[in-house]
C-alpha cells in the first residue's frame, strides 16, 4: 500500500464524503493491509514549500482536500492514547491531515487555523489562540477574568498542554456573582480572604488552574453542574444570588464559599482518580482489584 493511501485509511473516518482513493485504502484495510499506526513524523509536513505544494501533498494523502475543520484535540489525543497515532499535530498541514484547527507547535504555542477553505486563504490563517482571545477583551469572560485576578495574569493560558483545556476550578461565573455589588476594594480583599482561609483561588491566578485532559474537562463540567444544582437549586449558567448589605452580607459569602468548597473537594477526588487511572490503565484505579499479599 502507498503512503498515501495508508494515511487515508486512518484518516477516512475524519472526514465526509471521503474519495475513491479514500474508498480505495479502507477497502485495502479490509483485504488484509489494516493501518495500526499514523507516523506523522514520517511525512515531512515542514519541506512543504507554498500553498500549491502543499495543496498537492494533501489531496495525495487523502484523495481530496477537506472543505471544514473542528477541534478535535479530545478525540485525536485519544489516537495517541491507543497508540494510532504517534503524536499530535504540531504545524497547520499536520492538523488540517488531521481534521483539526487547533494545534500546538513544537515550542509549545497553542495555535488555531482560522479562514480556512476561503476564497483568498484556500488553507486558511494560523493564529496565536492565544492572542486573539486576548484581543477579544469586550467579551464577558475576559471581563470577569480581570475583575476576579486582583494581582494579573500571570500566564494562565500559555502552557497548557497539547489536548488538555485550562480549568478554572473556582468558576468564574460563580465567583463573579459571589462578589456583585462590592466596590473593587471590597471584592479584592474578599478574594483575599477567600484565598486565606479556605484556599480558594479566583480568577485567572495560577493556583486556580487545573490542566485537565478535554474529556474529563467535560466530564468534570457535568459533575459540578450537578452538585451546584443540588447545592443551589440552579445549575451555574443560571445561577444568580443575592446577600445583605455590610458585614451580614460579607459573612453570607464566605458561608456560601464554605458549602461550595465542599463540592470543590469532592470533585478533586473524582479528577485525581481519574488522572491516575490514565496514568496506570492497568492498575487497580482501572481494574478495581487490590494488589494483596
């Protein structure tokens, strides 16, 4: 079988309406020539000179160049978890391969395809994500990011690896209806205090963060909105609260901080459980079976 055609065997679920060469190389994997593994280092994405080139290097590999792109870093990093996969993606060709905008260059550099299939950019822009989130600075979510980071940013975004998503474990929804109404002093040092005397970090500061692999990310999301509805009565997105003026209200906050971080807790025990699972798939995290003597 061709590399060519080899690549498009694995490829062939990536994309609908695949081609005859598509076809062709399932059919082959049918016949006995099955692909296990996807060698992008093998393919030499970067010697790829100009668009025509590399327009030519994709309908080679996978008989016709693919009109749309999604993120699917959550299902490309299970590849290289089953071991379909060498690697992830790491230039704009390797990713549109793929079917992906999203990527992470070799120095680290979270990276998102933008425009592509336009009339202009047939294999669109590559962006720093990164900056165009910041440059998106009128949104809500950046909004309260800065409103609930009293010393800054620190970097909470720029090393997040490849296939994993940057958690705020304090939500930031939560927290910025927690602290409505107070003047930014009043909000800073009740952040302060939430900080002290419960451990809770708010906003963008690093010990809020919680790199967690895209499918327990979403998994996780689905826990919390449970146990805040069971908490609240009212999942996050609609949460809204309201507490006393002075001091009566400041104390109603840190009660109400106090039964959330019980939730917090719980939920740190479901995500180390299942961190170690990933990392030991064939211990008793996994299997359920105790070693004993």
């Amino acid at each position: 079988m061709t590399t060519a055609r080899a690549t498009a065997a694995v490829a062939a679920d990536i994309f609908g309406g695949p081609s005859k060469q598509v076809m062709d190389a399932v059919q082959d994997a049918r016949n006995g020539g099955a692909i296990t593994r996807m060698e992008l280092d093998r393919l030499n994405t970067r010697n790829l000179k100009g668009v025509p080139e590399q327009q030519k290097f994709l309908q080679d590999q996978l008989g016709e160049v693919p009109t749309t792109l999604s993120n699917r870093t959550a299902e490309l990093e299970a590849r290289v978890q089953e071991g379909t996969l060498d690697r992830m993606p790491q230039d704009r060709i390797e990713a549109i391969l793929l079917g992906t905008n999203k990527f992470t260059d070799e120095g680290g550099v979270q990276r998102i395809i933008r425009r592509f299939h336009s009339e202009k950019l047939p294999l669109g822009r590559t962006d720093l994500e990164i900056k165009r989130r910041e440059q998106r600075g009128t949104t809500t979510r950046i909004k309260r990011e800065k409103r609930l980071t009293p010393d800054g940013d620190q970097g909470f975004y720029t090393q997040t690896p490849v296939g994993s998503h940057a958690h705020h474990w304090n939500p930031l929804k939560l927290m910025d209806e927690v602290t409505a109404g107070l003047t930014t002093k009043q909000r800073n040092s009740f952040i302060k205090k939430v900080e002290k005397e419960l451990g809770i970090y708010s906003g963008n500061h690093l010990s809020n963060l919680r790199q967690l692999p895209d499918s327990i990310h979403t998994v996780l999301h689905q826990r919390l909105d449970k146990a805040f509805a069971a908490m609240t009565g009212k999942t996050l997105n609609n949460f809204k609260i309201s507490f006393d003026p002075g001091k009566q209200g400041m104390d109603q906050r840190m009660d109400f901080m106090r039964q959330f971080k019980d939730v917090l807790e719980e939920e740190e025990g479901f995500i180390f459980s299942e961190m170690m699972k990933r990392a030991h798939p064939n211990s008793a995290w996994n299997t359920g079976v105790n070693a004993g003597p």
